[in-house]
C-alpha cells in the first residue's frame, strides 16, 4: 500500500495524462469477475479504476498476419462489446488494450494451452498468451474488467496470471423434454458460455437430432437439422467451444422405441431401453453416432447409458438372471464401444449404473477404458454424507478410467431452479472431482416436466463456469456478491439480493418437504389445492405460505428497483413499501441491464412462485367463506344471514377469490409463453400452455357452480353443501 504522499505523487503523474480520468481506489471499485483469475494483483503505482472518456483503442500486431485469425475475432469480439455498452473504439489518446499472441512466452507447462497474463499501466492494458484460446480468455476477463457503459465505463487495470483447473469445462443442454432452442439461441448459449470460459458444450438427444438413417424419431419442427448441426459447430469453433453431441444409446430411448419398427430391439414394448440381446440394436447405434460424428466433428461422443431402468425384465432376462445385471450391461457397452471404434473418438458414459460393481469395471479390457471417459453425475450435496461424490467418482479412478464429474443447475420440475441446492452440489462435486484427479466437468440442466427455461438457470451456469476454471473450492458468497454486476451489469447489488430472494424461497419450499421430488415444485404450481393430494400439501404450506410470498415479493420489487436504477427512472425506494414499477409513472421498464431476458425469465419464476403460495392461501380462505356463509344460511339471526351474499361475493365476484386463480393463471401462461419463444422453436409449448388453459377452466368451472348457489340463495335462502360444489371442510 503506497503511503498517502506516495499515491499523491502518483495521481499528479498519471492526471497529466490527456486521454485517461483517474479514480481514487474504494472498496466498491475492486473488480468483480467470474471466473475469479488465480492470480491478481492490483498494478503498481496506478490507481484501481481509469475512466474511458476517449474509449478505447484496441491494438494487435497478429491480428492483421495470415495466422491471425482467431486473434482477430478475439479482438473484434471484444470491440462489438465494447460497442454494444457505447463504449467507442478509437485509436488516438483512447485507453489502449494490446493483445500479445507469443509462443515464446515465459509460461509454466499447465498455464500453455489455456493461461493468459494481464499487465496494466494507467494509460494501457496489455494481454498476453501463448494460445489463440489463452488469448480469447484472456479477452473475456477484460470484458469484466470494464465496468459501467457509455460515458460511466472505467476499467480496472490490474495484473493477472490466469489459467484453468480443468481441462474441460462443459454445459449439458437437455434438449430432448420439451423445449428444444432456436439455432440463434444455441449460438447465443454458445457466446455466454465462452465469456465465462466454458470450452464444451454437449446437447442432449433422446430423439431430437434428426438422422437420414433413422428419421421416424424427430418430432417436426422439435428436431435439430444436419445443416443446423454444422452450422453451430462453425459457430461454436470460433469461440473455442467443442460440441459434445450425447445421444443416448441405451436406455431413455422411449420416444425412439414408441415406433413399431423398433419393437424388436426394444427391451419391453415400447419401453426405453435397447435390448441388448438384439444384433439390431447395435445397427441403430451405429447409424446414428456415424451421422453424428460426420455432423460434430470433435474429440467426444457422448453415449449417455444412465438409468437403464427396464434391463432385465424384457427380452434380456434370461440373460440377466444368469449372469448377472452389470455384467449384461457392461458387456452391452463394450459393444457399442467396439462398434464406434472406427469413428477414432472418445466415448462418454453416465457412470450411475456401473459404479456399484467395481470390480467388473477393474476387469473391463484395457481397450474400452482407454476409448472412454466414465461421467460421474450427482445432482444433490448431502452434508450428512460428504463423501457421497467421491463414491461416484472412486469405482472408475481405481479402475483406472479417465473420469469427469456432472453437477447440475438443479432447474428440473421447479417453478424457479433450487439455487441453494444447485451451488452447493456445484461447488462440493466439482471439488472433490479436482481432488481426485477428474479432468473435466459437466454442468447439466435437465427438462424433466417440459417447463423449464433455459434463461432461468443462468445464476448455476456461470457457478458451474467459475468452479470448473477455478482451482479448490469455489466461494459461494464471492459469486453471490459478482453475478448482478458481471452478468447484468447491475452495480447496485438490487439484481444479487433479489436472487437471494428467490434462493431463500425455493429453500423453504424444498426444505419443507411438501411434495415428492419426482414432482418438484411444479407439481406444488399444479396441484388442485382442494384435492386430496392438494389437502396434504397444503397442511405443509401453510405455515410457509406467508414467507415464501414475501421472499418473491421482495424479489420483484428489487428487479424492479434494478430497472429503474438502471433507466435512470425515478428510484422505487422514494414510494411506499412493497410499491412495484409503475410504468405510467416512471416510464417502460426498458433499461440498461444487460441479458433483459433473463430478468424478465427471473421475474417470471418470483411471479410463480408467488403465486403457488397464494393459491393455497386463496383455497383456505374460499373454504372458510363459505363454512361460514352456509352457517349463516341456516342461522335464525338476520344480522348473520344478512353476510350470506357477501362471503359468496368474496368467493364469486368482482374482486372474487376464483377470479384472483382464474386470472392469475391467465397472466402467467401470456408470460411463460413469451418466454418460451425468447429461446425456444414453439414444438413442445402447447402441452404446457394447455396445462394452463385446463387450470383456468378448473376455476371457470368452480365459478359456474359458486354462481349456480349464489342463485339458489337469492331464490330459497338456502345454500348446497360445501362437499357438493367440491369444496373441502375449512381448516381448524
């Protein structure tokens, strides 16, 4: 720390400078990355942040040789960033950012393939790396680097040494349960997820890859086409992004097996697993992962081959019974391992199913362990049970397999992802994967119920990004305290706590154990709250209703506040608790926030989760309104009888309870449909939107029959019973 006469002497030296504005160091001005960089030192003698009144120039001598392409596009990606924050690129007395391609460079071994250095002087920055990858990494920090747009850019000129703790770093895209993206939201996937520095990204085909081999699968207008295919694998190589394609090969293969043509090879009728028995399973296999390899042209194929829930009750159960269920399945995997041999790739497999019998797996030819790569999953950190993870990883490490660990962004079956679960997996499963010697990992999401909205699961991608960049464990806190800023460029920290709202509500919802999890939270969102599955759960939520509410609440006024803050509206904090943006007042909700789509997404699940709780909470009052009005029906005491109409107006009006259910539903379905189409190709919307439209119709009809006993009172004073019109006895 240089003394206060010391760094007055510095600040007149730097001040002559004409084209830079210097600011004095705050604890607010320290940068906030993602990945946080392995090493980082504030420069000597130049102050924490440079204000960029002039932009930026930025400057590459490879840039403009034969061998320079891949630097070239490093540098006008970031120019089109710089440009998109109406930062300009100018040369001159501009801030200079230099970018240095030396293959010569004083690097360590493990920093060569990917590490990047950043060395920084009040007027420059400079970049410097062995790799076109090193430097396009090197970029993306810069990026971050660079905080507020416009005339409020400053950039931290600090000093770097960087470089990765795994060699692969990957997204798992479920692609094959409902929603299936545009080609220009997988490029866009593909771009965000080189910022953060991810090199892999592996979409998941059941039956949405579409093969000229086997073409009855892919559903019409829910499928990926061949020129697709190449055209996000050209994409995604100037980003240094491999597609990983997985096509499962073995079981989860319903969608394949629903077809006649397939019942031969299927293990029971129209099941989901291959019968490996069948020399025409391994036909099919083959087919497809040629295509597929002609179509993806990278180092892996992924075979998937989890969950393979039906061998041995089919066609293979006598061979089962007599030899056992692993040595069936490993022998199927050996064989489709053979038969893809001629495609010279590494072949990925899900390691649930092998890892209890290690082994068998010690005993697999030394040929298919060097083919593969055994992918541990593991979806939920236990802290009771902290070595669960390196149970799932030890089978294939001493068995002598590469292995690679797969934590997941916890988004399936969930109104909004569980994030409190998804960073704790995130960060324990990708540790103990570092400590054990896994060189890659894979992120997933998966769309288990079809709900599921790539664009709400962000706040786990980037974690999942940073843990797998980033040596040991990863903090949580740190990026808790960066995402709202770095992702969003939200520099009032009202994007952070709104996540740590919907965070701490999903964690109520989980830790209550309301509903099963093969269900989630969606099922909660769905659920007929006077049912007798919705009786049950309700006796749970109810105590939490009130607080979940608030969390949600509290979520959406915060976005809200983010909006206008970043719009530079009048800020929320000057109108009563608890007010939400009010267009007419401070103008439309556009603003400066970047990734306005995944706000309007957060905002969606704050609004379902909202919602699950108050339908409950309007369900109970319904059924104590009308106790109460159907006593009151049959009370000599006028006075009572005289609240008749108005507790069945309460239920049944125009500020109705079922209106409140009726509309709520409505608004959300518009909602969810937009954000649907944000990203995805509109193939596997419409059930959702039915679901929706049923539940509208469920209330509508509920209001028919309210409105047939509010008659029948305006008629005869008498009222039907509540288990007539289906209305549950009111809670005690």
């Amino acid at each position: 720390m240089l003394s206060p006469r010391a760094q007055a002497v510095v600040l007149s030296a730097l001040l002559a400078l004409p084209a830079v504005h210097l600011q004095a160091q705050t604890p607010s001005q320290a940068p906030k990355l993602i990945p946080i960089p392995r090493e980082l030192h504030t420069a000597p003698g130049v102050a924490a942040s440079v204000t960029l009144p002039l932009g930026v120039h930025i400057a590459c001598a490879t840039c403009q040789t034969a061998e320079g392409a891949d630097d070239k596009f490093a540098a006008d990606d970031l120019s089109k960033e710089l440009s998109a924050r109406n930062i300009p690129t100018l040369s001159g007395n501009a801030y200079t950012i230099q970018l240095v391609r030396r293959p010569d460079a004083n690097f360590t071994a493990e920093m060569r393939p990917e590490g990047y250095t950043i060395s920084a002087t009040s007027a420059a920055l400079t970049v410097t790396a062995v790799t076109a990858e090193g430097l396009f990494y090197g970029v993306q920090t810069v990026k971050q680097l660079i905080t507020g747009d416009g005339a409020q850019a400053a950039i931290h000129p600090v000093a770097i040494r960087d470089w990765p703790a795994m060699k692969y770093r990957g997204y798992h895209d479920d692609i094959s349960r409902g929603p299936v993206p545009t080609l220009e939201f997988q490029k866009k996937l593909i771009r965000t997820l080189a910022a953060y520095k991810v090199n892999l990204y592996s979409p998941y085909f059941e039956h949405t890859q579409q093969y000229a081999s086997n073409p009855l699968p892919a559903p019409p207008g829910g499928s990926i086409s061949a020129e697709d295919a190449r055209a996000l694998v050209t994409f995604a190589r100037q980003y240094h992004v491999t597609i990983v394609p997985e096509q499962e090969a073995f079981g989860h293969l319903r969608h394949d097996l629903i077809w006649e043509t397939y019942a031969p090879i299927a293990e029971t009728p129209h099941g989901a697993v291959f019968a490996p028995g069948q020399p025409g399973s391994l036909k099919v296999i083959g087919q497809m992962f040629t295509e597929l390899a002609g179509l993806y042209p990278g180092p892996f194929l992924h075979i998937g081959a989890d969950e393979t829930i039906d061998l041995g009750i089919g066609q293979t159960k006598p061979a089962v019974d007599a030899r056992g269920l692993a040595a069936v399945y490993l022998d199927f995997l050996d064989n489709i391992v053979n038969t893809l041999k001629p495609l010279n790739r590494r072949i990925l497999f899900w390691g649930d199913v092998a890892q209890d019998s290690p082994a068998l797996l010690k005993a697999m030819p030394q040929s298919f362990k060097d083919q593969t790569v055994a992918v541990a999953w593991g979806y939920t950190y236990d802290a009771k049970n902290p070595r669960a993870f390196e149970k799932a990883l030890h089978p294939f490490r001493d068995a002598g397999f590469e292995t690679w660990v797969a934590p997941a962004v916890n988004n399936y079956r969930q109104v909004y992802p569980n994030q409190q679960m998804a960073l704790e997996d995130i960060q324990q499963f990708t540790y103990d994967g570092q400590r054990l010697g896994a060189t890659g990992q894979l992120n997933t999401e998966w769309n288990d119920d079809g709900e599921s909205l790539v664009n709400m699961n962000w706040y786990g991608v980037l974690f999942g990004a940073a843990a797998a960049w980033q040596p040991g464990q990863s903090s949580i806190p740190a990026f808790q305290q960066s995402f709202g800023e770095v992702f969003h460029g939200d520099r009032t920290g009202l994007i952070d706590q709104a996540q740590m709202k919907l965070t701490d509500a999903m964690a109520l919802l989980h830790d209550a154990k309301i509903i099963g999890n093969t269900e989630g939270t969606d099922g909660l969102f769905w659920v007929d709250p006077w049912s007798k599955d919705g009786q049950t759960m309700a006796a749970k939520l109810r105590p939490l209703a009130s607080a979940v509410r608030l969390d949600a609440e509290n979520a959406l006024v915060l976005i809200a506040q983010a909006k206008a803050a970043s719009g530079h509206h009048p800020p929320l904090a000057t109108s009563a608790p608890g007010t939400f943006y009010d267009a007419s007042v401070y103008g439309a909700a556009t603003s400066n926030l970047r990734e306005p789509d995944a706000i309007d997404a957060m905002e969606l699940g704050a609004r379902r989760i909202d919602f699950l709780a108050l339908k409950f909470q309007l369900a109970d009052e319904m059924a104590a309104g009308y106790s109460r009005a159907y006593l009151a029906s049959n009370s000599t005491d006028p006075k009572l009888k005289r609240t008749v109409s108005r507790e069945l107006s309460d239920i049944n009006g125009v500020n109705g309870r079922i209106q409140d259910l009726t509309y709520g539903y409505s608004q959300l379905r518009d909602l969810f449909e937009s954000a649907w189409l944000a990203s995805n190709r509109p193939s596997g919307l419409r059930p959702v939107l039915e679901h929706y439209d049923a539940t509208v119709a469920l209330w509508i009809g509920r209001m028919d029959k309210v409105r047939v006993a509010q008659r029948q009172w305006a008629d005869s004073k008498t009222l039907p019973t509540a288990s007539e019109l289906g209305i549950p006895a009111p809670t005690r």
